[in-house]
C-alpha cells in the first residue's frame, strides 16, 4: 500500500480508531536541512528544542491538551523516519 492509500485508508476511520489529522490537528514545524549524502534530516538544535518546549506547553495548557496526545512527526506519519526525530519537549 503506498502512502496516499494508506492515508486514505486512515482518514476513513473515526478518531481515535485513527491518526491524527491536519483536519484536527495542530502541526508545528522543524525547518531543517535534508542531508542528502546520510538521507536523513539534520538534528534538532538546543535552542529549536527550547522553542518547541515552550510553545508546546504553552499550547497545551491554553487548549487543555494532555501532553500524552502530543506526538513527534515520525510517530504518525509515513514520510521520513528522521523528521524531528531528535525533537523534544
């Protein structure tokens, strides 16, 4: 099954049989550089982390979202493995 179908196949599901959506989710991105020559994106700096903290907690607390229903892109999704994979908050 390729990407498209198995995220139709995802969105065909009610939440929470499902992943997360950007219907009912909220994304916040990482901009970093794709290292072609290792195929992986480069890792999280200190100060991104310190931001993504911030922000993360701060948007759970405002819209009441426990933090165990925050998750990092690589954990519900099926693009690259190594997208903010070394994220943290």
């Amino acid at each position: 099954m390729n990407v498209r179908d198995l995220s139709r196949h995802e969105d065909a599901k009610a939440w929470p049989q499902r992943y997360p959506s950007n219907r009912d989710a909220i994304g916040i991105e990482l901009v970093g550089r794709f290292l072609p020559d290792q195929a992986r994106y480069e890792s999280v700096g200190p100060e991104q982390n310190a931001s993504l903290k911030w922000l993360v907690h701060t948007l759970a607390i405002a819209l009441g979202v426990p933090l165990h229903e925050v998750f990092r892109h690589p954990d519900l999704s099926y693009k690259q493995p190594s997208e903010a994979k070394t994220a943290t908050w």
